[in-house]
C-alpha cells in the first residue's frame, strides 16, 4: 500500500518539517490545520467565523491534492482557544462548512499556553 504526503507548500511546513494531509490506501488524513493563508501567514481577522472558513479552506485544499472529499469525512475534532467564544459557535461552523460530513465532531476547549511566541499569563 503507498503512502503520499502533502503539504500547503509553505515555508512553516518546511522549517518544522510536517505533512497537513496523509493519504495510505483509502485513508485520509488531515491535521493541525491552522487559520493561515497561503504564504502561511495567520489571518489577521479576529473573528472566529472568518479563522475557521480560512481553516475550512485549507482543509479543502488538503483533500482536494489528496484526491478526496469532504463528504467522506467521518470524524472531525477541533480544538478551540480558551478565548474564542462560545464553543456551539465552533460546532456550528464546523456544520456549517461541512454539513453531513461533520455528524461525528468533537469539540474540545483548550487553554491557550502561547500567545505571539510567549507565555500566556
């Protein structure tokens, strides 16, 4: 069975050295996507609904290269800053985004530990 990597082909992927989406057989997998444009720069906009369409986007491209879609997806988890609002928000966007495809979500809350390469205190 092969195995095939891509990547947004942006220079973070390359200094850390990682892989957004992984393809072995059938399988698809897609991870720590990250709300950032395509010179993988994050986007300036606060507002939660426009880092999680970027973040969407993203994925789609991911699945896209990957010969995939989004309609085969059959888990979705997010992990969301403890500072990004209501967590249902989070959900309904992932429904939004996804529809059908994110009936198996989990949302998690996470305390944020770096903010702008420094501790948060």
């Amino acid at each position: 069975m092969s195995r095939r990597n891509v990547t947004h082909g942006t220079a973070i992927e390359d200094i850390f050295g990682y892989s957004t989406g992984t393809r072995y057989g059938r399988k698809v997998y897609v991870a720590g996507q990250l709300a950032r444009d395509s010179d993988g720069n994050q986007i300036a906009s606060t507002a939660l609904s426009d880092k999680f369409a970027r973040v969407a986007a993203n994925i789609h491209k991911v699945l896209t290269k990957l010969e995939a879609e989004s309609v085969a997806l059959v888990y979705v988890q997010v992990h969301v800053a403890d500072d990004a609002g209501p967590i249902g928000d989070v959900i309904e966007l992932c429904r939004n985004h996804f529809g059908e495809a994110a009936r198996r979500l989990m949302a998690e809350r996470v305390v944020r530990t770096v903010e702008n390469a420094a501790p948060v205190k």
